[in-house]
C-alpha cells in the first residue's frame, strides 16, 4: 500500500486486529528486515511497517533530514491513519527515530521497544581520529591528483573506493542526511523517556556495541535490557525464538 505524506510516497503495509503496533526500520534496510517480527505478532496485534522516506520503495526526503524530521514525519503518517496508542519498536536507525518521537510526541505511544538502538555517540579511540586524519589527507591527495575532473564526479568515485560500507551505498541526499543522523548524540533525551520501554540487544553487536543499551537502560527510567547471547546487531534474528518470547512477555504485561 501507498500513501502520500507532504508530497512523498510512501509505502507501508499493515495486517491484523487489535493494538497497534508500529515496527520502524534501520538504516539502509526496509520493511523485508522486520518481516519476521511483523509475521510473528500479526497474529494478535494491528501491525504496521513502512519503508522510512529515502529507503525501499519510498520516496526520498527533499532536505537533509535529522532524527526529529525522521520523526515529526512519522507523526504525520500515524495521524493520516488515525493510528493511536502505539506500542512502537525499532531497530538501529528505527530506534533512534523512536526515542526522539517518544520525546516530542510521548501521548501517541503506550509502549516502546528499541533492538539494538542508535542515538549514542560511539566511544571514539585513537584509532578512529587516526582513520578520519588519514581519509583526510587521502582525499585531499585524490583531489590534486584528478582536478581536472569535475569535483563531484572525482569525490563520487573517491567516495565509493575509501568510504565505509553505508557511506558507499547511500547518494545524493541521502549521504547527507546519514552523516547528520549518526553524528547527533540523543543521550541527553533519554531522561525525557516516559512510556514503558523494553530495550533488547545482541552481546554481539559491533554496530551499536552493548555498553549503549546499559547506557540507555540506565538513562531511561524504569526501562530493562534484556542481553541476547550469540547475537548481533540483528539480535532479533540471530535469536529469533528468544526474541519472540522476550517481546511476547512485555507485549503480554500490563505496565
């Protein structure tokens, strides 16, 4: 299904009856990603699942968007859908779109669950300054060496080379916009979190390490982590059964 929100389209799904329950996505993913725990709860619950603009089948954003645009515009979609009392879950990018919409917009939501969640500023290491000095010097080398070329064609083709991994596959403005959202610290909104909030996350996780959940679960305010063995930064696929009852039981508590 399609809709139009300020003159994107936007695609989304929804299945079941019953609470509603709002699965966001993260970075560089789209709804095939949260499938499965789509599939699982449909059962029991309205479920719903988008593709966030700039990702899947939706459009992109016209201006470099941050976490709270991210989510004045799911504010927007729920409204033009008349979806209320949300138990709302992301994951990675998705979570940090959801902590911001659980500060602007806390009535819309009755409960929170953040997989594997962004919004913390990594530790940073020497290591790290000395890759970012390198890349640096790199490009500015690349950029003597190819100027007659035009910029942005030598810095696309530098880009694509020596960028990370999400770098590489974003463009345009949505390269923009993943600059801006993973160089915003969200930490100072975690106090402001008052809807129950279940925090799940793989002890494997190399994308957004462990030590951010115990931050978080510290931070938020009667908030639990729950730590899945074995698992990555798709804890809720590397342990899907485990996942499943974990979410079963919180969904299933009255708090």
């Amino acid at each position: 299904m399609h809709i139009d929100i300020d003159g994107l389209r936007i695609n989304y799904i929804c299945e079941g009856e019953g609470e509603n329950v709002l699965i966001l996505h993260g970075w560089g993913a789209n709804i095939d990603t949260v499938i499965p725990i789509y599939n699982h709860i449909k059962d029991r619950y309205k479920v719903w699942a988008l593709d966030l603009p700039g990702f899947g089948q939706s459009d992109r954003p016209l201006t470099v968007w941050g976490s709270e645009e991210y989510a004045d515009f799911i504010k927007k979609f729920v409204d033009k859908l008349n979806i209320k009392d949300i138990i709302l879950m992301g994951h990675s990018h998705g979570g940090r779109v959801s902590i911001m919409l659980a500060n602007k917009y806390p009535d819309i939501l009755s409960k929170m669950v953040l997989i594997d969640s962004a919004g913390i500023i990594p530790k940073r290491k020497p290591k790290y300054y000395l890759k970012v000095y390198t890349f640096k010097i790199m490009k500015g080398i690349y950029n003597l060496l190819f100027f007659w070329k035009e910029k942005d064609k030598r810095l696309e083709k530098f880009y694509k080379r020596y960028g990370s991994q999400d770098y590489r596959a974003a463009d345009g403005i949505m390269r923009k916009i993943m600059v801006k959202v993973i160089n915003e610290n969200l930490r100072p909104y975690l106090k402001n979190i008052n809807v129950p909030t279940l925090l799940v996350w793989g002890r494997d996780d190399d994308a957004t390490p462990l030590y951010m959940g115990k931050i978080m679960e510290n931070e938020i305010e009667g908030s639990g982590l729950v730590v899945l063995d074995n698992a990555g930064h798709y804890s809720y696929i590397d342990q899907m059964y485990t996942f499943n009852r974990v979410i079963d039981s919180f969904l299933d508590s009255s708090s």
